[in-house]
C-alpha cells in the first residue's frame, strides 16, 4: 500500500527570492556613478607657471550708473533729477564712451506703470548698453 504523504512546499517560500532590495542599491550606485563621473573627468592637476608680483595690474574702476524712476514717473540719472531727453542724451554719451560698458541698474518704483521700465529698456536695447540690473528690494 503506497502512502500519499502531503508534504508542506517548505521550499516555495525560499524560492520567492525578494530583489527590490537589490534593485534599489543598483540604481543608487548608478546614480552616484552618473554624478561623480564628470567630475573626475574634469578634474586636471596641473603645475601653473608662476609670475613675477611687481607687475601686477589693478583693473580699470568701473562706475555703474543708476537710473531711477519715482512713483510719479520723474527720471533720476544718479542723484540728478533729469528729463528723458537728458535720460537719452546721457544714454548716448554712456554708449559712445571707448571701453568697457558700465552696468546700468534701473531702479523703479512699484507703482509705477510697466511701461515706464519697457521704455527705459528699449532706450538701453537701441543704444546696445547690454549691462541691465533690474534693481529690488529683498524682504
């Protein structure tokens, strides 16, 4: 007489192999191998040359100019209050000046219409003054 033993599948449960884990740990190591590789990559150790300390040179000063714009709509070209033909006559002597362009910040109030900035800029675009600091108040 054979005997049919029902045996409990001890082995089913040790065959379920759980790999999240291990997937888990592959993507972060590729992950940190995508970040510090173009970093090792970039890094050169070179011997620079040096340079004699007598001959250093200061750079130019440059001066930035200030445009302000007051609730009111008046210009002010630093300190001075101006027209916006002196604004423009201004613009133009900065433009023609030789040499490096000084950055020009603007500084308007928040009251006043877009509009008034949109002209100062487009005198700045028309002028080929690139160098724009749009001035605000942190806080």
């Amino acid at each position: 007489m054979a005997r049919d033993f029902k045996r409990p599948n001890k082995l089913a449960v040790i065959s379920d192999l759980n790999v999240t884990p291990l997937i888990d740990l592959a993507f972060s190591l590729l992950i940190i191998f995508m970040i510090t590789t173009p970093v090792i990559e970039q890094y050169n150790r070179i011997d620079l040359p040096t340079q004699n300390s007598d001959n250093n040179q200061n750079p130019p000063e440059k001066e930035d100019k200030f445009i302000t714009i007051d609730a009111k709509g008046n210009y002010n070209w630093g300190q001075d209050a101006v027209s916006k033909n002196e604004l423009e006559g201004l613009l133009d002597q900065v433009a023609q000046d030789s040499g490096d362009q000084p950055t020009i910040h603007l500084r308007g109030d928040r009251v006043l219409p877009y509009q008034k900035i949109m002209d100062v800029i487009n005198m700045l675009k028309s002028r080929n003054l690139t160098k724009l600091s749009l001035d605000t108040k942190a806080g």
